[in-house]
C-alpha cells in the first residue's frame, strides 16, 4: 500500500441525524469485509455528511452499497487541510475573568452562584469561589459548566 | 446536537461505548456522558493520515467534543 501519499477524503450526503448510525455500519462493514477505509468521521455541528479516508473510490461505493439513509454516493472529495479544520474545531471559550460571578450550569453545584478565581485556559478549567451563605468554598470545574451573569 | 443513540462518550478519554457499558475499556474511567458529537472511527491506524496527525497507533471510536471540549 502506497500510505499517505495517496489516502483521500470521500464525503458522502446521509440523511440528517442518521450520521452516527451509519458510520458504525460502514465500520462494521469495513472490517467484514476487508475494505480499504482507513478513517471514518462525522464532523460535530455539520448535518448529514460522513467523510470516508480510503485510497480508492471503489472501496468508498462498496462500503455505502445498500446501506440505508445513505442519499448520495458520489463522493464529494476533500482536502486534507479542510478535514483536520472540521475534526479540530476551534472551541469559542466564554470570556472569563477573575472576580466575575457565574452560574453555575451543570454538575454538582448546579444552580448555584460563584465568583470566579482563576481560568486556566489550557485545561478547559476554571477555579470558582461558590456565593451560598451557608457553604463556601472553592472548586474546579470545567469551563463548560459556567455561565457568565449580567452584572 | 446531544440526541438520543445507543453509544455514550467516556468523559476522560471521550471513547465511544455502548450504552450501560460500566467502565470505559479503553482508560477505566466510570464516568460517561450522552452530551458528545462528531465522532472519529480509526479502522487503519498504520495508514491512516488522520491517525498519523493525532497520533493515534491503535484502532479507536472517539467523539470529536464532549459539551464543548475537544477530546483528540
């Protein structure tokens, strides 16, 4: 096999919301059968496409013969560039700084109001002081969980 | 996109698993999560360009992001 020089990216057109159950069909088809597919995806916020890394188109129509919810099987050929971009998607992290309150919007302190201490961006982490009268203390948490409140 | 499938994402190392899998096999973790999108099947690691770039030398199903955290 000639390796990277010559993988490709296939996307094909699936019907929305079934991406996730027809990636694990072609996988399982992939591997009964031997084919030459290499990576299978389903790119986060984008609807009804799946992208197939294969050598060649051949191995792609055999992967998708017959399946279900599958609309178009002509490919649509991607860029390398283009795949990483949707398999790394840059992240909007919600500007936070120390001092502002939050809430506090999943996890065990759910519902609860905290002042932010520290942000660690690299870790996704953010240090809050928790505002309840009767139970202060600190945590760590992940920075999904909080919601900056209007001040 | 958090809709309902039959797979739920280990919340350490975002592996995909079939629903009421106890521990991820992959890192031993006990915590999973339904709130995952995007997913990433590695079949070929060894001529995978995608598995290359994230450095990844063995078979996997990971999801993309969990919430809004990247997990590869």
């Amino acid at each position: 096999m000639d390796g990277e020089a010559d993988a490709r990216f296939y996307a094909i057109l699936v019907t929305s919301g079934a991406e996730v159950n027809v990636a694990t069909i072609i996988a399982e088809r992939v591997r009964a059968l031997g084919l030459d597919i290499r990576s299978i995806i389903v790119p986060p916020r984008i609807k009804g496409y799946v992208i197939l890394e294969a050598h060649d188109p051949g191995d792609v129509y055999d992967a998708t013969r017959g399946l279900r919810h599958v609309k178009r099987r002509r490919p649509l050929i991607l860029k390398f560039e283009e795949v990483m971009k949707l398999v790394k998607p840059e992240v909007e992290i919600p500007a936070l700084k120390p001092g502002q309150v939050v809430e506090i919007v999943a996890g065990a302190f759910k519902g609860m109001k905290a002042k932010v201490i520290d942000v660690n961006q690299a870790k996704g982490q953010v240090t809050v002081s928790l505002l309840e009268p009767l139970f202060r203390a600190t945590a760590t948490i992940p920075i999904d969980e909080v919601r900056p409140l209007e001040e | 996109m958090a809709r309902r499938t039959s797979l739920i994402a280990c919340k350490n190392c975002g592996a995909l698993v079939p629903r009421g899998t106890k521990v991820c096999p992959e890192c031993g973790s006990t915590q999973f999560t339904e709130n995952w999108s995007g997913m990433l099947v590695v079949v070929d690691p060894e001529n995978s360009v995608i598995a290359r770039e994230l450095g990844i030398d063995k078979p996997v199903r990971k999801a993309i992001l969990i919430g809004k955290k990247v997990m590869i």
